[in-house]
C-alpha cells in the first residue's frame, strides 16, 4: 500500500551487488509513476527516469528546457512507487560543477539509486541526433568530479555519459571515458555507439559497468539482450520504449473514437479496471481502511 518499502539505501546497495555480479540488468524506462510498478511487476531489474521522456511529458522536446527541480520531483515521484533501484538523466548537470553536486544531492533527496552526467555543452540536445556539441575534456572530468564529491550517500551511482563518438569518433569516446573512470565515474554510459564492434572496442578498453542504451529509431542497432550480455554490458536500458508505446496505442484510440463515435472496439486493446486495480493495489488500502475503522480498544 502506498509506497515502496524498501529503503533508498537499500535500493543503491542492491543496484551495486548486481552490477558487481557481472549479470546484464534490463531496465526501460517510466513515463509515469504507475509504469514503475508495472516494470517491477513485470520482473524487470530497474528503472529509468529518461531526461527526453520527462520532457515529452512536459510537452517540451529534448534540448536542455526541464530544470533540475523538475527531473528530481518527477524521479522521486516514480523511485518511491517501486523496490527497484531507479537511474535517472541528470543531463549536463543543469549547470557549472557546483550546480551538478547540487543536482545530485536533490536526487539523493529524491530516493534513486543513481544517475548519469553527460558532457554535451549546455544546453544538451538528444543523444540521437545530428548537430551535438560537446565540452572539452576538462569541463567534462569536472562535471564528474563535483558529482562525486557533491554525494553524500558513497552508495549513489555516478555514470559518466559522454556524446563524443557522434562528434570525433570511437577512439576519441573511449579515451574520453578513461577520463571520466580517471575523475571518479562508477560506470560509463557510451552514447550512440554503431552496432556490435564499436560496442566490444569499448568494452574490452573500460574496465568499469558499461550501459548499453537500445532506443528505437536511434543511430545504433537493436541488439538483444543476450548479445549485450555476450557482449560483457552491465545495464541496457530502453529508455523511451513504453512512452511511445502508450502514446501510438493512444492516438489509435483516439482515432477510434474519431471515427466510430464509441471506444467499443477498443475494449481488447485495454488494461482491464481489475489489472489496473491489481497494480494500484485497491485491496491492500481496502485493508487497512478496515483496520483503522474497525480497530477497537
């Protein structure tokens, strides 16, 4: 009922065993809250928060408009409706080296398990697409290096992202990543990396987790999670997967309704009310319901 029982400190000890055990952890990510438990329900390893996802949300697009406020309030919306560990987008930090410590206390704050800073020039624009810019190598380790120092909780995973494949190639990414391992990464997040061999090149050179991000309609090819896990990758994430599942299943519906004037041959695409209800758990606040007003002395 209600919350997640698990603790945060619970859920960052949990996050650095696994990543320790060598296993590939599968975590998509949540548009919503309620989608955080179906993940969990689902028999996932985590959850993430996407920075491109809290924007669609907001009805932004992806270049740097959400606030630190605003991704902490909604990772700390989701990360406490679930046991799982939670990684969030923390962008370029939303701001200098000071600003990014402070955005990681907020997401301490906030209860996740982790987050990843990137080192885009500010404002960032999706990983995915043509025209980024990146910081030069010591704004970058300095991002990083405020993170670490900023936590308080040493459990907290700092993911260094870095965008510089798309910009000067895979031999400068990888050098890049040895950088930030160097300033304190606790694992590397390898934007945009094409295919297989790019993949095992960035491998067998980091010797920290690496993660593994399988977007659709992105740069990369869409392997699958046994080849990631041949492949010695820690964390894939599919980060907008289940917002772009809702909202195509959504403007079928609409359209639906558009044209038919009902929603009735729609009922089968549907979670029914009592799933819904599962998820929610209306039996367990039914239950203590019961208990508070039927307690007696």
């Amino acid at each position: 009922m209600l919350y997640a029982t698990t603790t945060a400190s619970a859920k960052r000890q949990a996050l650095r065993a696994r990543l320790a055990s060598g296993e590939l952890l599968r975590v998509p990510g949540a548009f919503n809250p309620l989608s955080a438990r179906l993940i969990q329900a689902k028999g996932f390893d985590g959850v993430y928060v996407s920075g491109a996802v809290v924007s669609a949300d907001l009805g932004l697009p992806d270049i740097g408009l959400t606030t630190a406020t605003e991704v902490a309030a909604r990772a700390g919306q989701i990360a406490r409706m679930t046991d799982l560990p939670t990684l969030v987008d923390a962008d370029t930090g939303f701001g200098e080296p000071m600003n990014v410590a402070r955005t990681v206390q907020a997401l301490e704050d906030a209860g996740v398990a982790g987050c990843h800073i990137e080192d885009q020039v500010n404002p960032k624009r999706c990983g995915h697409l043509d025209g980024k810019q990146v910081v030069d190598q010591q704004a970058a380790v300095q991002r990083i290096r405020a993170a670490v120092e900023g936590r308080r909780d040493p459990d907290f995973l700092v993911m260094a992202r870095t965008d510089v494949r798309a910009v000067r190639g895979l031999d400068a990414a990888i050098d890049r990543a040895k950088a930030l391992v160097d300033a304190g990464a606790d694992a590397v997040f390898p934007e945009a990396l094409l295919g297989p061999a790019e993949l095992e090149a960035f491998r067998a050179a980091i010797d920290v987790p690496l993660l593994a991000n399988m977007t659709e309609f992105g740069k990369g090819e869409l392997l699958t999670a046994t080849q990631l896990a041949e492949l010695g990758y820690n964390i894939v994430i599919y980060p907008v997967t289940l917002l772009r599942l809702a909202m195509g299943a959504a403007e079928v519906g609409l359209d639906a309704i558009l044209a038919e004037g009902t929603q009735a041959s729609l009922l089968d695409r549907m979670q029914h009310r009592s799933a819904l209800y599962d998820l929610v758990d209306y039996a367990g606040y039914g239950q203590f319901d019961a208990g508070v007003f039927d307690f007696q002395l």
